[in-house]
C-alpha cells in the first residue's frame, strides 16, 4: 500500500502569539538602543574601566571565600542537624533560624558597624581588623552557610535509608559511612541547588556596596556619582552580573551531566 | 552461636516483640516464617544491634550483642565495639542496598579495606574469588544499575560474606525478585548452608525452609509460636495459628 504524507497539526495561534511577542521583545530593545538619554559611548568607555575591573574582580573574590566558608560550615551544620545530640541539633537549627529569619542587609550593615558594639576584640582595634572587607566576607559566608546547612541536610535525607543500614551492617562506623557512602550519593542531590546558591551569591554580593565593600556595584556607584551618569553605570554593571551568571550556570550544568553520567544509580 | 532470650522492643507505645526466646547452633539454618508485622524483620535486626532491645538480651558466639553486662544491667556499647561486633555478623536485605556509585567489585572490597584494613590487592582478590562463588566473574566492573535484582542480591552476598562473618543474616533476599530471577539466588544461599554458614533467613519461599532449613520458627504477634523441623512446622503444624497461616501463604495446609 502506498504511503501516505502526514501533515503536522497547524496551529495557527500559536504563531501569532509568537509573533506578537517577537516584536514586543524588539520594540523594546530598539527603545532602549534608541533612547536618547542613554549615553552610549559612556557605556563602552566604562565597560572595561580599570576600577570596574577592580571592582568586578572583588565581586568574584567575595563570591568565592563566602561559598568556601558557607559551604564548610553548612556541611558541619547540616552535621550538627543530623547528630544524636539535642543541644547540637538545637544550636544549629537556631542558628539557621536568625540567619535565615533576616535579611541579607541588615546582617551585612551589623558586621560592617561591628565596631560600634564591640571597640576591640581582644588586643585587635576592631575597625582595623573588621575592615569592609572582612565584614563582607564574614556577612555573606554566615549567612550562605545558613542556606547550604539546609540543602546538605536535605541532600542526606534524600539518600535511601538502606545505605546506612547496609553499611552500618559491613562494620562501618557512622562516620566512615557518612564520608564514603552517603555524602558522595548526596552530592547529585546537593549540586543544583547549591549551583543556584552561589549564583544567587554572585548577585547578593551586590549588597555590600552599602559598607562601601568594594564590590563591582560600590565601583559603578562611585563612578556614577561623580560623573551623574547613573543608567550608563549601571548598565556597565548590569553586563557584567550577566556575563558571569551566565557562565557559572553554563559550568553548574555540565558539572551536572558529568555527575549523572558516572554511574551514580540512573542509567 | 546465637541465643536470644526474652527479647522485647517497642515503638513508642507498641511493643513489636514480646519476649522472643530463640537459638541457633553453629552451622544451622533457621528460618523465620510469619506474617507482616509479626517482628521478624525487626528481630532480625536486632541481632547485629541495628535496632535496639528494651530487654532480654541476644548473644552470638558468646558474646552479647550491643550491650555489656555490668552491675547487674546491661549498658549499650561503645560505637566502636557496636562496630566490631557487626564486622562479624553479615546482613543481606530485602532491597539489596549495594552502594550504587561503586562497581560490584568496589562494593565487596569497600568494607574489608575501610572497616579491617585489608590491603586493596588482597581485598580485590578475595572479591573476585567471592564473585565466582556467586556465578559473576565477569560482572566485577559493572555498576549496580546495570545488574538485574538477583544479580544485585548476588552481589550483596558477596558483599556480606567478604567480611568473613560467623553468621549471616537475611531480611526477606529474595522477596523484591522477579520470580524467575529468585531461584539463582536460593542457590547460593543453599551452597552457603552446605558450606556450614550459621544462617537465619526471613523468607516466604517455604521451599527453600524446607529443603534448606534446619528448623523452622513461625513468628506471629511478637511471639515464637511454633518451631521445629521443618517437616513438622510445615506439614503437620501444631498451633492454629500457624496452620492459618500456612493455608493463606500456601494454599492449602501444608507444604508442598
């Protein structure tokens, strides 16, 4: 019997919402390209400016040593979490409730004022050791600490109870069983929330612009207050979040294939 | 080899077992027949201390398991004894628990290198020598996903036996099979029984309890109610209870 030609289903308004939403999306950016208050030399001339390279570069920085300290100290809560203490599973879930229960800023403003509480810590004049820097640091690390406690403990929980008992029954110490049965399973669970932690991290460092941290914001906002040209500032900065988000959600996904293809359970 | 006596656990407010006296002696399969929540599983489990006991007390080649006695009162051991005393006891379960980010050769050494020590040539060896008693030589690299369930429970035996226990414990093995799949594994076990392995075996096959079991106990509510050979427990049962039983799971009241 002869073929016969299928012919897809049409469906004629989906096209046109397409079509309506390409157009949208390209009024929209010709408006912005167009407009004539947006200075757009000003845009590329700072687009590479030393100091927002400076800045860009703190911006990574402070990204950086918050996960590390965030994500070290969120595995020994989600720990603490998880113990057979009461005192320990208490104090580590206080501890997530204030750090979650407040915003980002206020906790930020408090470390960057530290020395109105506290003039000295020990032989240390506390404005010389809890420099903006610092207080960026330890803010953010705290606070991420607080999310990656709650993603590593649920990363534990997810793995199946049968691998305790398993190991539990060769001899295995919780310990032992903890760091070569279960916390490498819980990885494929912990790795894309935690991508979209540190992602959003990039973007919360933003925040210490207001203890003048010297982040990529604290620059674009320096520059733009003397030469008033805000939007083209911000702009500058607006492209650059862009472009690192960007990448590390490009890195977070193949770290994600390289995981699921290591023979971790799914085929 | 294990001697359990007045053994009780509760949940919360329910008690599961009710004063459980069993023995095992060494090279003697028992297998434990009920229904669901009669407290085998759970009393299986307490055997290597993976649960506790609220009394009684369970002993395996004399010595106590999870507790020490002092004073007149039994006090829970230190992790690293709890430890020890597992080393020795093998456990295969009803869903197999292989570590799925290790091959099944990485799965058998795991516990001799990290728990005893073992050297990895030596460890890897033994494996090996371990696969080929279990029919899967040629599976040593394969991860677990790749195996079908009873190559997976084959494996776990393996798995066990590596540790070189003194009795092994099996929680339902073949329950989560595939039908034609359970049979390979009887075999194995029914080679380990011949090898002399002290065994006590969870199970519905009540073929297998009677070709290959030494006796049989039938569990019901907590309690043993009955147990013996299996010629009599499952031909010519003596308690109500357990003839019911057997007529549900059998079909008729008495094994085929």
């Amino acid at each position: 019997m002869e073929a016969v030609e299928v012919v897809p289903l049409r469906r004629p308004w989906l096209w046109l919402a397409s079509a309506i939403v390409a157009v949208a999306a390209a009024a929209l950016a010709v408006s912005i390209w167009r407009n004539p208050h947006i200075d757009h030399a000003a845009v590329a001339r700072f687009q590479f400016a030393p100091a927002i390279l400076a800045g860009l570069r703190m911006t990574l920085v402070l990204a950086l040593l918050a996960a590390v300290v965030g994500w070290c100290l969120g595995v020994l809560l989600a720990v603490m979490r998880l113990s057979a203490s009461p005192v320990l599973r208490i104090a580590a879930g206080a501890y997530t409730w204030l750090l979650r229960g407040t915003p980002l800023l206020v906790q930020i403003l408090i470390w960057g004022n530290f020395a109105l509480l506290f003039d000295r810590i020990g032989p240390f004049d506390t404005n010389k050791l809890i420099t903006p820097f610092v207080a960026s640091v330890i803010a953010l690390g705290l606070n991420e600490a607080a999310y990656m406690a709650e993603v590593v403990r649920g990363g534990v929980l997810a793995v199946d109870r049968g691998q305790a008992d398993a190991s539990l029954a060769l001899g295995m110490s919780k310990a032992l069983a903890m760091r070569r049965i279960i916390l490498p399973q819980a990885l494929r669970v912990i790795l894309p929330p935690a991508g979209n932690q540190f992602i959003s991290l990039l973007k919360a460092t933003s925040l210490v612009s207001v203890i003048a941290g010297g982040d990529l914001l604290t620059a674009a906002e320096n520059i733009s207050s003397a030469n008033l040209k805000t939007i083209e500032l911000m702009l500058v900065a607006t492209f650059w979040y862009l472009a690192i988000t960007t990448l590390t959600s490009l890195g977070q996904y193949v770290l994600e294939r390289r995981l699921a293809r290591s023979g971790t359970g799914i085929a | 080899m294990l001697v359990a006596r007045g053994v009780h656990k509760r949940y919360g407010r329910e008690e599961v077992l009710k004063g459980i006296d069993l023995e095992v002696a060494a090279g003697e399969v028992l297998c434990l027949i009920g229904p669901s929540g009669s407290g085998k599983s759970t009393f299986l489990r307490c055997i290597n201390h993976l649960e506790r006991i609220d009394a009684g007390r369970i002993v395996v080649d004399g010595e106590t398991v999870g507790y020490r006695e002092h004073g007149g009162r039994l006090w829970e051991l230190r992790e690293r004894d709890a430890c020890r005393q597992r080393a020795s006891i093998g456990m295969v379960f009803q869903r197999f628990n292989l570590f799925p980010h290790m091959t099944a050769l990485q799965n058998i050494i795991e516990a001799p290198m990290r728990v005893r020590g073992e050297p990895r040539t030596h460890a890897t060896e033994r494996a090996r020598a371990l696969l080929e008693r279990v029919g899967l030589a040629d599976k040593a690299d394969a991860y677990p996903s790749r195996l079908s369930g009873g190559q997976q429970q084959r494996v776990a035996i393996a798995r066990a036996l590596a540790m070189q226990p003194k009795l092994m414990l099996f929680d339902e093995p073949t329950s989560a099979l595939d039908p034609e799949l359970v049979d390979d594994v009887l075999d194995v076990m029914r080679g380990l029984a011949e090898d002399g392995m002290t065994m006590v075996v969870v199970t519905h096959e009540m073929a297998f309890a009677r070709d290959a079991g030494d006796r049989v106990a039938f569990l019901d509510g907590g309690l043993v109610v009955e147990q013996g050979p299996p010629a009599q427990v499952l031909a010519q049962p003596r308690h109500e209870r357990t003839r019911a039983f057997l007529a549900r799971v059998l079909g008729t009241g008495a094994a085929r």
